[in-house]
C-alpha cells in the first residue's frame, strides 16, 4: 500500500487511494517475481477442449494464432468468455428479465481546488453547493442517461476521477454494445466537465487529462456452479463451512438499469450488514466443464449477490484463492471439483486467511 496508494480522510472517512501508474508497474514486478509467463496485447479466443475437459486456451494476438496448453485454466475475464465457450451452464443479468447494469467510463479531470470541491462517493450521499443539492443539480442539467454526480480524490494534486458517465441497455459480451457504449459515454464527458465548471466549488477551472482505455462493464454472465451466493447468504454474514473467500464486505451496488443514480433494488446507506461474509469453494467451480476454474464477477453467484462482490477487493481475494486451489490441483493431480475446500482453507490460513 506504501508503494501504490495513500490514507486520505474523505467526507468524514478513512480510505485507501490507489495511484493506478505506480500500481501497474508494482503488479508487473510481481508477476515476474512469481516466475510468470506473460503474453500482453493477446486475446484468448477458443477454449481447447477434450469432451467436457478444458485443456488449454487459443489465443490470437500479432505474433498470429497460437495454442496454450495448461493443466488448468483460471477465467478471469469478467464475463467468463472462455467458460461461456467451454460449455459452461449460465444465465444474463437480472434473472427475472436478462436486464444488466449499465456500463461507464471512468475518467481524470486536473485544475481541481481539493480544499474547496466536495466529493460525493456513492449515489446517495449528497452536498448543499451555492446553486442547490449536488445530486439533484445532476440530474437536471447532464445529459440522459448521465446524471449522478460521483466524485473520488487521488493521490495526485488537483486531479480527480469522474465516475459519471452512464450507458443503459447494453450487453458487455456484443461488441456492437460495447462500441455503442463508448461512444455515448465519450460524448457525455465534455457536458459533465461543463457541469463541473458551472456548478461545482473547486472545479471552476478543471479539465480533461485522461480516461479509462475500454468501458467499464459492470454485469453480464452469472455461471451456474458447484455453489451458489445469494442476497440472503451476504445479509446474513453466512459463514460457510467451505468457505474459499472471507471477510467480504461491500452494498448491494445496483446501478439504475434504465437511468442514473441507484436502482429501486440496490442498498448502499441503507445496507446495515457489516460483519462481512464468505463466499464457497464451488462458486468458482463451474458446472459441467472440467478443470477450470472462475475468479471475479462471472462466479456462481445471483443478480443481487454480484453487485456486491463485483468489487474490486473482493475479487482480488477471489483470485488468491482460486491461484493456490489451482496450484494445489495440479501437484496433487487432481480435478478442481474434486479438490477438498479444508485443503486449500489450511494454505489460506498459513497466509493470515481467517474465515
């Protein structure tokens, strides 16, 4: 964290800020501490398969096409494009209609007065500026479907991140969607700066320095796996006996499916539950497909549960685990549906993992 990030204290709170530049460079230093293979600009394309087992990946990139054989392979691609292509069971979006969270890029403004500017987080969390409520500012006057106002300080003087763009009604695994969605949110950006100009203290003479490099995409596949999580099981703080990741801890993050702000369904002030919870070893173990492995939001997981654990540091912690499950697979030979959970909870504790 010293290395990557500052402790600010934010409207009253105490976070982490990462800075992206120095964290991008730390994580490539550790991949090549770890002895890993690194193959950047390639897309994985097909999965390489032996009936229902996976045994390998093809992968594209401008060197040509190319065959990865592997013991086991991980999908961490977020929308689970390779389990999807395996053969893996699973369902999109909202289960009661396939609708999906909507999609944002993310994006950097400089010339930032921070002693003067405010910084709404979350959607629900609001401030009284000299022309009225920040929120409701928003909503008037940013173009449709934008209209929430999220505002995060950096480790960088003056410089701020924008969480504010907003594109409904897409599918992140159609790459005419995806297109669609980054050009809409490329056009609100110069109205949100306007906005920010207009109507902001301490953004009186900010201004566009970057933005993220693809669109950020907050839900599409669910799989279908050895186990399932559930908005009851997080409200709950369940523990469960298999557990494979802990202290999880986060709201039910639903962004509006057809506006801006907090869909009716979502819970952000409102989410009481702060014990935090485990998620289990077989929502990382699809159905059907041997010898493969999920990390991140495509995990066995319903529509209200992945809007919690979608978040970054609990996938994180899901990729430790399913790593070390992965590795212990292949030393001792066997299938991940048939590793037991108490052996990789045993590594995870020598770690400091406690459930």
């Amino acid at each position: 964290a010293a290395e990557t990030g500052e402790i600010h204290q934010i409207n009253g709170s105490q976070r982490q800020i990462i800075n992206p530049e120095k964290l991008k460079t730390v994580f490539l230093n550790m991949l090549a501490e770890a002895g890993v293979e690194l193959y950047l600009y390639t897309f994985a394309c097909e999965p390489i398969m032996n009936g229902e087992k996976i045994q390998g990946v093809i992968i594209e990139n401008k060197s040509g096409r190319q065959a990865i054989e592997a013991k086991i392979v991980i999908d961490a691609t977020g929308d689970g494009d390779i389990a999807a292509r395996a053969g893996a069971p699973y369902f999109v979006g909202r289960e009661k209609d396939g609708m999906m969270q909507p999609a944002s890029i993310m994006f950097k403004v400089a010339g930032v007065d921070v002693e003067r500017g405010v910084f709404p987080g979350a959607f629900e969390e609001t401030f009284q500026i000299p022309a009225g409520d920040i929120q409701e500012l928003g909503k008037k006057n940013l173009p449709s479907p934008a209209g929430h106002v999220l505002l995060y300080k950096t480790t960088l003087p003056g410089v701020v991140t924008c969480n504010m763009t907003n594109c409904t009604g897409i599918d992140g695994t159609d790459a005419k969607d995806l297109t669609r969605a980054t050009v809409v949110c490329r056009g609100q950006m110069d109205a949100i700066v306007e906005f920010l100009r207009k109507f902001v203290p301490g953004f009186e003479h900010c201004y566009l320095i970057s933005s993220a490099s693809l669109i950020g995409v907050r839900e599409t596949r669910h799989f279908k796996g050895e186990a399932e999580i559930t908005e009851q099981d997080i409200l709950e703080a369940r523990v469960f006996e298999d557990w494979a990741v802990t202290k999880a801890s986060f709201n039910f993050d639903v962004h509006n499916m057809t506006g801006n702000g907090l869909d009716e369904t979502g819970s952000q002030k409102k989410f009481t539950q702060k014990k935090g919870y485990t998620i289990p070893y077989g929502c990382f173990v699809p159905l059907k497909v041997e010898n493969l492995y999920l990390a991140g939001r495509d995990i066995c997981g319903t529509h209200m549960a992945h809007s919690n654990y979608r978040v970054m540091p609990i996938c994180a912690n899901m990729g430790q685990s399913v790593g070390i499950a992965a590795s212990i697979c292949i030393k001792e030979q066997i299938l991940p549906r048939k590793l037991e959970p108490a052996r990789l909870q045993k590594r995870l504790m020598e770690l400091g993992v406690t459930p």
